[in-house]
C-alpha cells in the first residue's frame, strides 16, 4: 500500500500507537495468512487511528506531514495542477503542488513509489522530486475538491457521452413517437371502421401475450431449479481460497441521513469473511448530510474505511452516488450494500471464485436477496415470495438459459474495469441496476449468479410499497424503451432468443401489470352481470385461450411462487402464496402509477423508507420514536 | 395533545423554537411534533408579533411562514435580522411554494432553509437539529493552522491583497455574527464599485475570506461561488493591466487558482493558458 521500507514503517507504528504485546501478535498472525504490508493490516485491524498512521509513516519515511488540505489546496499551482486528470489523481495517490527551481513539490498518501516518479517526469519533465506527506483521506478530498466539476459531471452523464443512445436521459425518441402514434392512428381507424374485430384483435393479442409470458417464466422456473443440483461455488471452493492470494475488493455502501445505523454497519461489514485490509470500504454520503458524517466519524471504523462526499448535484439518486464513488474504488472487484443488508459473509470470497473460474465475459455476478422480516406482516410475506421466485429461481434460469439478466438493487459484484469501460450506472433510469444488468448484455458481457444470499429489509407498509415498486416499473419502462431504440442492431448483437427474452422479461414485466386490470375487468362484469354485451369480443379460438389463461395461467403464477418456497425452505409462506392475485393488482396499481410518471417526471426517484421494519436489526431513531 | 407532550413542553432540553404562521392549526401540528421532540415552542401569530417575540424570549431558530397577514415572511426576515437580537439566529422557512425562484427568494432574505408545505415532521426535526449542529460548530470550529504548510505557503503567498479597513471590518462583523449572506451583500457591494487594480484586489480579498468562512460553515456550494466571484475580479484586473505583461500574468494566475479551487479546472485550463502565451 505504501511503497515504503515496510519493516521500520510497521515498528514505527507499533511505537506511535502503543500497541500492546497481543495485538502485535494477532496482526502478524494475520499479516502471516493473509499478506500485504504490515503497517496496513495493523491499521486495518482499527488497532490505530488514521493520524497515528500518518504520523509512523512520517517518522519512518523522514516526510513532513501535511494538515489542512484545504490551505494547501489554495497554494497548488494550477499550471501544474491541469497537466493531471482525476483518475491519475486517484490511481498514484499523489497531485502536483509547486514546482521551485527545477524540484517537483508533491502532496502524496503514498511516498516512494516508481510510478509517480515515472509520470512526474514524464508529465512535468523533473525527476527532482521532494515529497509532502498527506494523509489518503485528505488527498481524496483534495482531488475531489479540485476536480469537482469534472467528477460530477462524468458521475452524471458517463453513460450518456459514452453512447447517448444507451442512455435513458431522454424517455422517448422521434422515431418511438411515430411508431407509436402510428400504431395508436391505425387502430382507431380500426376501431371507427369495426368496432368488433378491433377489439377481439387487442384481446387476442393480450392473450397470447399473457400465456407466452406464463409458459417461458415456467420454462425460467424449471430452468433455475436445476442450480439446486449443481451449485456453482460451493464452501469447498470458498475454503481453498487462500487470503494471500485475495484481490482488494472495493464495497460501496451509499447512505443519506442514517446516522443511527452506521455503528451496526460497520459493526456487520466486520464479519464478512474477507481480510480487512483487503477491504476498501467507501461511504458514499451526500454533501449536506452533516448528521450521518458526524455519527460516522464518531464510531472511528478501521484504517480501511473511507468517507466519500458526494457533492451536491441533480440528480440526487443513488446511481450518481455510485457513480462517484467508483471514480475511487481501489479493488479489482466492487460490491454495492444498503445500510441494512446481512450479506453471507462468505459472499465476497465466492465471487472472487466465481470470477476466477467464469471466462473473461463476464463482468458481474449477481447474489440472491432475500428478506429477514418476512414474518412481519402479510405484505412481507408476498414480498419475500416475490423475492424467492425472482432470485431463486427466475433468475438462475435466465443465467442457465444465458439470457439477459436484470440486476438486483444490491449484493452485484463487479470487475471494476469492465464496469468503468461499461459507463457505470445511469442516473437517469430509476432501475440503473436493472439497465446495467442489460446494458453489459447488449455489449456482448454475461451477468452470472452468484449462489450467496443478502438478507434485506422488506418493505413492510402499502404506500411505500407502492412507491418503491412504481419507480421499479418505471425504471423497467426507461430500460425497454432504451433498448428497443435499435432493434435490429441489437438482435444482430445479440441475436433473437436474447432480444425476445428481454422483451418478455423487461417489457413484459410492466405490460402484464398494465394489462391484467381491463381483462379481469371483462371478466368481472361478465362474471357479475352475465352481460351478453362481451360475447362478440370472445370468439372460440380467442375464448378457449382466455380460458386457459384464466384456469391454467394463474394457478400457475400461484403454484410457480409456491414452489419459490422450497429452496429455503420456509414453508410456512405457502398459504399466502395463494393470495398472489392481490399482489399482482398491487402491482398493476404501482404500474398505473409509473405510466403516469413516465410521462410527467421520467426521472424522479420514489425514495423508499427503510428502517421501519418492527424486525429490522436496527431501526432509524426517528421511527423509533415514532412506534414509542 | 397526550400527556407525554405535556410532560417534554415542561421539560425542554434541547432548545426554544418560535413559530411565526397565522394558521392555527400548522401552529398546532408544528408545536405537536416539536414538543415531542423535545422543544420549547413559543408561538405567534403574525411577522410583528413574531419579531416582538423574537426580541423579548431569546429562541434558537425561528420558524416562519411566507404569506402572513400584517408582515410577510419576507418582511419578517428582514425585520428580524435588522434586530440586533435575532440577527443571528437561524431562520426556518416555512413554504407552500416550490418553485425554484421562491426558494432563493426566501435564502435572499436571509433564511437558512426551507421546508415545503405539507411538510413531514421526521424532515421538519431533521433540519431543526442540523441547523443548531451547524450553529455549535460554528462556535467550536476555530481554525487552526499547520505551521509546516504556513511555512510552504508563506513562500509562495501572493501579494496580499489589500484589504481597507474600513470596508473589512464591516464584512468581517457580518461574517463573526454568522451572517455570510449579510457578508457577501456587502462584499458584492464593495466589489461593484470596484474599477482599480487596487479595488479588484481588495474585493477577491473578501471573496476568497467569505469563501473560506463559508467552506468552514459547511456551505461547498457558496463557498465555490465566492471562490469563483474571487476569480472574476482578478480577471477583471488583468483586464485593466493590459500594458503590464507582468501584472496579467500575476491576475491570471491567480484567476486561475481561485477555479482551480472552486473545484472548476476547464476555466482554469483556459486560464492558465492565456497566462502563458
């Protein structure tokens, strides 16, 4: 990590600090089993503070040690402070100060490396080069202040320059708009002309829809339940890892206004089975969060967590955040955790294995999520059925099958050059994660699953259920109408079984959920008043298809969310799973609510509450009070 | 209004908060949600009364509305930080508008923040509490300065601008009592009148210390803007210093660095190479 004379920077330390005879003797146990510099894991064990770091490193170094980066900031020389980017910035942890009769001044966290005396000299034409000590965290601040426009600006729109088309800044484009209004003309001159056959058209069309839909998420089901026979990554792999050999792994943790639940998280993050100083923990808080940096800074975590300030900027969502904070990720792979999240602890490890093994296609592996409080009430419940059918089952068919797989909110695991090559996320779309998941497909990189389990915090209250799934819809809406944009570019990428799939799945999501309300409608009013006035629009063929969909289709979509159970064995929610058809109008609900917002605010982010389960294993004070 | 309310109204810890609003029952809903959070809550009716209450119970924040009978929220303001009682103390504004012009219309007048009708009481608190964070820090915050880095960069500090006194100390009064909106009106007066070198000087003078007050005051966004008014004014003396090759450099150069700061290097870059021709 420092690139100094190790041994003397490590006794140093053990000096400054203190340490006490065992605490010396559980970091070279460590450092024994897992590597790396010795300095580092003694710092990264938290058995030293950040200053008490710097200060060794100073006395072994011979540096003198800078504060006040903000001072030293004011004093850089811009002539030589434009000659770097950020991402140098960041990478060789040093920046240009001044430059006095031919010596190069730096501020570095990391003095002594050959790399920045290679592009110090190549960049500034000195190889003079005297050396001012700045903590890590102090640099980051200093880059992120300085290049403050540029960073927002690519957090922001990365993906949009990297290929405008790919980006969901824009909703619809000219040629979506023709189409569409195309098809809605032609069809109104249909229905002028003949009322009839326009109208059994539609629900013919929505009926073979419908029983598409069910037959391939069987097909998904049956697909996914293979996993159980033939697991990818199982604790025989994960246990012949040796920690030597482990990669730095990055771990973005995006927060806003959570004081209460950083002590836990820091507290939980400790107990993933990954060596510490391997660990690069961001984060990721935004800049008018006082309270949560506060509370952060009080619970002092280990050397090897950082502080990211996001700086103020529409849109204020968490893809932006993420964004940001990928500009600083250290680690050959990356993950995203929200506050609440219980990963297996042995999740990161079989990623690692599930990289090393998979081709160099992919670029992410994706675990399941699941939901600690699913006994909470009956709308966790569903959720967590939900969740079961979704993780275990659908999408590992989808990976099976090859096929484009939308990613989960949290718990991917990324190759962090092939996520910076993709763009990172959009903070355009209100599912970036989904669109991410499709985007890498589009590209030719496959998304796998990881057989590793997050427990999250289901959403325990109707409204905000409501919310939270009507930014998931309409997320799921950017993603189709971004991708079908080119189709056929894309099927020529792609090819026709990946195309349609997606189609299905992405689109289809958000259709079936839009379409179920008028057809049980129909059925409704049939089934009421024994009207004769639907007759015409069911003629056979179309009525024997609608019964099979009402029979067949949704005791399938029960049983399917009932089988979602067996994985996990948690059979006491299969009778709910019989109450799945008030789930899907609550969907459909939510999916009204996205149209209508599609339209209106395309990018507005329906923030969900966490922290109001009765169950989760912290609460937000606030809500605390609240339930008191 | 239960008990437990009663009880945490007649033990308040945690600070006195004075309501300004004509509507009774958003008094009441305020009062509700600060009470059980442990606040004292003094209440008025109108602006006059409102700055009649400020002056005489001494609250920790304010809390008004915008369109009050008798004095709008806006007059409110202006009285209340016209008086020497209340002239520091953080403003709430309590808003049905959104727009983003009322918004910074309510922060022109010298509101801290806003809250926008119907608000919900978890925010209400929230920005309560970090208001008062900020004020405590304020008071402990005091810079200390490194002496290795004041060595380097008294080596390298520019002619000091010069600041008159008599410009200085107002600004600096405003910006002791927290007031770095009242700070900055001044700055911008002073700077306005600025045509010499000698007046561009003085007024980056105050830009870059609003900007480093404002930096300390957790405000990134005005402490940018500072910074970059700063570098406005050194490029309008390298403006004027046309025949001096030597003093364009120097204002360019400084121009440059006051952007680099303000987190914005593609002017700096621009600068930078005007500087060096």
């Amino acid at each position: 990590m420092f690139g100094y004379d190790t041994k003397s920077f490590g006794d140093e330390l053990i000096a400054v600090a203190g340490l006490s005879d065992e605490q010396v003797e559980h970091a070279r146990e460590v450092w024994r089993e897992t590597g790396g510099e010795f300095g580092w894991v003694i710092a990264s064990l938290g058995y030293v503070s950040r200053p008490q770091l710097y200060a060794a490193l100073a006395e072994a170094s011979g540096l003198p040690l800078a504060g006040d980066p903000e001072r030293l900031r004011q004093h850089m020389d811009p002539r030589l402070v434009v000659k770097m980017t950020y991402e140098q910035v960041i990478e060789h942890q040093f920046m240009p100060f001044q430059l006095q009769e031919g010596v190069l001044v730096i501020l570095t966290a990391h003095p002594g490396r050959a790399e920045t005396y290679e592009l110090c000299q190549e960049r500034f034409g000195t190889s003079e080069i005297a050396e001012l000590l700045v903590t890590d965290l102090d640099l980051t601040m200093i880059a992120a202040r300085t290049f403050r426009d540029d960073m927002v600006d690519m957090a922001v729109l990365s993906n949009h320059r990297r290929n405008p088309e790919q980006s969901a800044s824009r909703v619809f484009t000219n040629e979506q708009i023709v189409f569409v209004a195309g098809i809605i003309l032609a069809f109104l001159v249909w229905l002028y002309l003949d009322v009839r056959w326009s109208l059994t058209f539609v629900i013919a069309v929505l009926q073979v829809f419908f029983l598409t839909s069910v037959v391939f998420k069987t097909v998904l089901m049956l697909a996914g339940a293979r996993h159980e026979i033939e697991p990818p990554v199982d604790a025989h792999d994960v246990a012949a890892l040796h920690d030597t050999e482990l990669p730095i792994y990055s771990v973005l943790v995006p927060v806003y206004r959570e004081p209460e639940v950083v002590g836990n998280l820091i507290a939980g993050l400790k107990k993933i089975d990954y060596p510490q100083h391997k660990l690069d923990i961001m984060l990721l808080l935004e800049e008018d969060d006082v309270v949560t940096l506060e509370a952060a800074k009080a619970a002092r975590p280990s050397a090897n967590w950082r502080f990211i300030i996001v700086p103020n900027a529409q849109p204020r969502t968490k893809p932006k955040a993420c964004n940001y904070g990928l500009f600083f990720a250290r680690g050959e792979y990356l993950t995203i955790y929200d506050a609440e999240d219980i990963p297996d602890p042995t999740q990161l490890k079989s990623a690692v294995v599930a990289f090393r093994r998979a081709g160099p296609g992919f670029v992410c592996f994706q675990a399941a999520l699941n939901y600690f409080n699913a006994a909470e009430n009956l709308l966790t419940r569903l959720f967590t059925l939900e969740y079961s059918y979704w993780f275990d089952y659908i999408l590992p068919g989808l990976d099976r099958l090859h096929l484009p797989i939308p990613l989960g909110g949290t718990s991917n695991h990324f190759d962090v050059s092939k996520l910076r090559s993709l763009g990172g996320w959009d903070p355009f779309n209100t599912t970036e994660d989904a669109d991410l998941g499709i985007r890498a497909s589009a590209e030719g990189y496959r998304v796998g699953i990881l057989n590793s389990t997050t427990f999250e915090e289901a959403n325990a209250d109707f409204g905000n259920w409501i919310r939270q799934r009507s930014r998931w819809i309409k997320g799921y809406m950017q993603t189709w109408l971004v991708y079908t944009r080119h189709p056929i570019s894309l099927i020529r990428t792609i090819g026709l079984r990946k195309y349609l799939a997606f189609n299905f799945f992405v689109g289809g999501t958000a259709l079936t959920a839009l379409a179920a309300p008028p057809l049980w409608g129909i059925f409704l009013l049939w089934l009421c008043t024994r009207t004769r006035l639907v007759e015409p629009l069911f003629p056979d063929v179309v009525l024997y298809v609608a019964i099979v969909n009402l029979l067949v289709g949704n005791f399938l979509g029960v049983y399917l969310s009932m089988i979602a159970v067996f994985r996990r064995g948690t059979f006491p929610l299969l009778p709910y799973a019989l109450l799945n058809p008030v789930y899907w109008l609550m969907q459909s609900i939510a999916a009204y609510k996205a149209l209508g917002q599609l339209f209106t605010k395309p990018f507005f982010w329906e923030k969900t509450q966490h922290g109001i389960s009765r169950l989760a294993p912290f609460r937000r004070k606030s809500e605390a009070v609240r339930a008191a | 209004m239960n008990e437990r309310q009663i009880g945490a109204h007649a033990m308040p810890d945690r600070g006195r908060i004075l309501i300004v609003d004509d509507d009774p029952t958003l008094r009441v809903l305020v009062r509700a949600a600060l009470v059980a959070a442990g606040f004292e809550v003094i209440e008025a009716e109108n602006g006059a009364d409102g700055v009649r209450l400020g002056a005489q119970s001494n609250p920790d924040l304010i809390i008004t509305d915008w369109e009050m009978p008798v004095m709008d929220g806006h007059e409110t303001i202006r009285a209340l930080r016209n008086d020497a009682a209340t002239a520091t103390k953080p403003i709430l504004m309590l808003t049905t508008r959104s727009k983003t012009e009322d918004i910074v219309a309510a922060l022109d007048a010298g509101a801290q923040d806003f809250i926008i009708k119907p608000f919900r009481k978890d925010e209400l608190i929230a920005r309560i509490e970090q208001q008062l964070r900020w004020r405590q820090l304020l008071r402990s915050d005091v810079p200390t300065p490194d002496p290795a880095v004041a060595v380097d960069a008294a080596a390298v500090e520019p002619a000091a601008a010069p600041i008159e006194a008599d410009v200085k100390r107002p600004v600096q009064e405003a910006m002791d009592r927290g007031d770095l909106r009242g700070a900055l009106d001044l700055a911008v007066a002073d700077a306005e009148r600025a045509e010499s070198e000698r007046d561009f000087m003085r007024a980056a003078g105050l830009y870059r210390g609003g900007s480093s007050a404002a930096r300390r005051m957790n405000n990134p966004d005005l402490a940018n803007k500072l910074l970059r008014l700063a570098g406005k004014m050194y490029l309008s003396w390298a403006e004027t210093a046309r025949a001096d090759g030597a003093a364009i450099e120097e204002a360019y150069g400084l121009a440059a660095r006051m952007f680099m700061a303000a987190g914005n290097l593609k002017v700096a870059r621009r600068l930078v190479e005007r500087q060096t021709p």
